[in-house]
C-alpha cells in the first residue's frame, strides 16, 4: 500500500467535503483525521513510535504542505496519529466534540479518564477553552468517582477537592471565603459537580428560639434535592457533622416537597479527618477540602 497517497486523498476528500456541506465538516475532519492517523500508524509498523517514525511523518508533512495545504504541519500529522491512539481502533467516534476538544485530551494516557472527559463535554456542552481549565485544574483526580456518568451518585459528582479563586494563597475566614464563593458562584457550582444551582446563602431558620444560618443552600436538579452547604477553614471536627445534619433535618420538614429526594449535606472544610468521616451513619453527609488558586499568579 503507498500510504502517502492514501492519506493524500483522504485530506483531498476531505477538503471537498468541507466546502461543499460546511454543516458537517466537524465530522468529515474527525473521520479525516483519524483514518490519516491510522494510515500513518500502520506505515510507521505499529503504535510504538521511533525514529523511523519521526522521519516519516516529517517527510509526508513536507509533501502535503507543498502539493496540498501549509496546515500539514508535522506537528499536525503528530496529533492525527496521537488521535487516532486516542480513540483506539473500532470505537464510535463521539462527533459532537471538535478537534479542538480532542487536542485538548492528547496528552492524556488514562482511558478511563480520557472517557470522563469526552463524556462532561457532551453532557455539559463544554466550550474546548472550558474543557482545557477542567484537565488544567486536574478535576479527574478530583472527582469522586473514576467511571462513566450514566448511573451516578451524588457523593460521585463531588470534587476533592473544590479550587476557589482567590487573589492571594494566605489563610483566610470562613466569611472571606464565602465572599470569595459569592463573587463568583457561577465556577463554585461548577467546581462543586452536575446539577447544583444557588437558592441562597445565610439562609434563615428557626429552631426553637434562636435563628440559625446555613451558609448555603443550593439544588441538585439531577438528584432533585436541596443541598446544605457548611464552609469550615479548619480541620473536620465530629461536631460539623450534627450541625449540617440539624439544617437538613429542618429544610426536610419545613422547605421540601413531597416530590423533593431527602436533602443532602456537604461539608467543605480545609482538611479532611478520616475518622471522623468513619462514624458517620448518615449516607447523604459528605464531605470534601477546599484549595485556593491565587488568579493573580
């Protein structure tokens, strides 16, 4: 097989197909794409590159940005073939991402990872810019669970940890950083996981006599609950969790409907204590550690 000229023509038919139907070009580079990317696996004799493999795609790169496009790069043929890789030969190829969200994912070697993130930018609709931020902040690492969103549940779409921006990296108050958590709630519910939305921080109760404040109370519209939010800038203590516990007690009885799932507790303190966590009976109490990300740096 003269490998050149079948990944010549594939990038001809391309180009043909981008001009002519512009409504699907996002799939006719993917596919592009990725058969050039096979092509120049099998004409480097494996996945396993060297410096054979170098100088073979250094060398088709040439001949296609002369006779074809200066976009033939070889950093670009490197991508192709990377992607390809990627995907891995006979999977479906999720087209509602561009190539750009695929450079973004290149780098990555974990399959199940590389899976979590195609699978967030689809259910999420995630912008390639916003997607780089989520690999950039290591959410992956930091999520609760390492499989596909299908079947999930709500311990599994909470971070560990939360990044919160801040201007500085200096230890701070718990109300500095619901200050912080305020002024840009938007990437807190983000950061937090899927289907959380802002009712209202400071949010009021009576309990006998004296008022109580839950520091926020959010909604899970994937889990068709309230969420009671308690921030701590210390260690967590045994004594968090019977005050989370008395707030989603009373938002149960007195804000719940009856079409609403029991309410479910967080906790986001500085540090964990695992065995404080260990004695824990109620399965909708989690927890989970906070890290400020200086945005000045």
């Amino acid at each position: 097989m003269n490998y050149y000229d079948e990944i010549k023509t594939t990038l001809i038919k391309n180009e043909v197909t981008r001009k002519i139907n512009d409504y699907s070009k996002n799939r006719s580079d993917l596919n592009a794409y990725y058969e050039v990317g096979r092509l120049l696996v099998e004409a480097q004799g494996g996945e396993d590159e060297s410096k054979y493999g170098d100088k073979l795609i250094k060398e088709y790169s040439t001949r296609l940005t002369n006779e074809l496009d200066p976009g033939y790069k070889t950093t670009n043929l490197k991508y192709m073939r990377q992607f390809y890789l990627l995907i891995g030969k006979g999977q479906a190829l999720p087209d509602q991402l561009t190539w750009s969200h695929y450079i973004e994912m290149l780098p990555l070697k974990n399959q199940k990872e590389i899976n979590y993130y195609i699978n967030i930018s689809i259910t999420q609709n995630l912008p390639y810019r916003d997607l780089r931020e989520r690999i950039k902040s290591n959410e992956y690492e930091r999520i609760g669970y390492k499989e596909e969103l299908e079947q999930p549940k709500v311990n599994t779409l909470i971070k560990n940890s939360i990044i919160i921006k801040s201007n500085s990296n200096e230890e701070i108050t718990e109300h500095a950083l619901k200050q912080l958590i305020l002024e840009n709630m938007d990437n807190f519910l983000k950061e937090l996981g899927i289907g959380f939305t802002y009712v209202g921080n400071e949010y009021k109760i009576k309990i006998g006599d004296r008022y109580n404040y839950i520091d926020i109370l959010l909604f899970n519209v994937e889990f068709n609950c309230y969420v009671a939010i308690e921030l701590k800038v210390t260690e967590l203590k045994a004594e968090y969790i019977g005050q989370i516990m008395k707030y989603m007690n009373y938002i149960d009885k007195h804000v719940r409907k009856p079409s609403h799932d029991k309410t479910v507790g967080i906790i986001i303190c500085k540090k964990h204590n695992k065995f404080v966590m260990e004695y824990v009976s109620d399965d909708r109490i989690f927890h989970t550690t906070y890290q400020l990300m200086n945005i000045n740096c």
